[in-house]
C-alpha cells in the first residue's frame, strides 16, 4: 500500500483538530494546522473541505471561526479519515476487489485482493483519532509493531 501525501496530510490535520477538541480551545484555524504540521496551505484547504463534505470536520467563517471535529475523536477512526480524502481503502483498477475477475493461473488473485483489503480494514478501523492523539494504540496494533520484520522494507 502506497499511502499518498493527501492521506498524510488528512490523518495528521484530524489529528490536531482531535487534540485541539481534548484542550477545549475551541475552532481552530487551517493555516495553523498547515504551519504546525508543514502542510502546504492549499492541499490544506482541500483536504479539511474533504473531511467538511464527509462529515468529520465542521466549520465556522469569521474572526472566531476555524474547524473542529464534527464527532468525538474516539469515534473518528483512521479507515473514515481515508475514505472521506481518497475513496475506498482498496481497489483494484478502480473496481471493488469482489467485481474483478481473473481466470488461468490468475484466477485466485481476487481472492488475495480480498485479504490485503480484509486486513487494511483490520488496522484501519480499529484504530481512532482519539488512540493516535492519546498516544495509546489498540493491542493488535502494537503487537504487529513488536515483529522486526514490520520494521524492514522489502
């Protein structure tokens, strides 16, 4: 899985709007989020509408406005951020793995397509604003950390 600049983005910028909802300093502002995190201004722009039109974010114009989380951190997890700024966890094509198919020595690829995105849903969706902010991770994720082969690149 190749992770894109617009999902990085989007997983960091939630990510202080989830801190800033835990220390209660109400809307914050985009350009902060984008000098905080290094963020280019526009791609800010453009990701935070993104998470707006989805649902996860909320906005207010003005002097006092900015962005806030729409939900509590703890029920905003890392699959939702994905898919507001990207689409589908995993696609083949541009299809859904289950409407591809494959025939010949091929024929059980689908099947692969299936688990890869079976197990981009199992970190994904387990995982919350709240965890990452919080610093505490689930279990399962921390245990697949502790494997030295999960730390080399292939």
């Amino acid at each position: 899985m190749q992770v894109s600049a617009k999902t990085d983005y989007a997983l960091r910028a939630a990510s202080e709007l989830a801190r800033a909802a835990t220390e209660d300093t109400g809307p914050i502002k985009g350009d902060w989020i984008s000098e905080t995190q290094g963020i280019p201004k526009k791609f800010m722009e453009n990701i935070l509408h993104d998470l707006k039109r989805s649902g996860i974010v909320r906005t207010r114009r003005g002097a006092s406005g900015g962005y806030w989380l729409a939900l509590p951190a703890e029920e905003i997890t890392l699959a939702a951020i994905i898919r507001a700024v990207e689409g589908p966890l995993a696609n083949v094509r541009g299809e859904w793995p289950e409407a591809v198919e494959y025939s010949g020595a091929a024929e059980h690829l689908q099947e692969v397509w299936i688990a890869v995105r079976a197990n981009l849903r199992a970190v994904l969706e387990s995982v919350t604003l709240a965890d990452l902010v919080d610093g505490e991770l689930p279990p399962s994720i921390t245990e697949l950390t502790r494997d030295p082969e999960a730390w080399v690149h292939h």
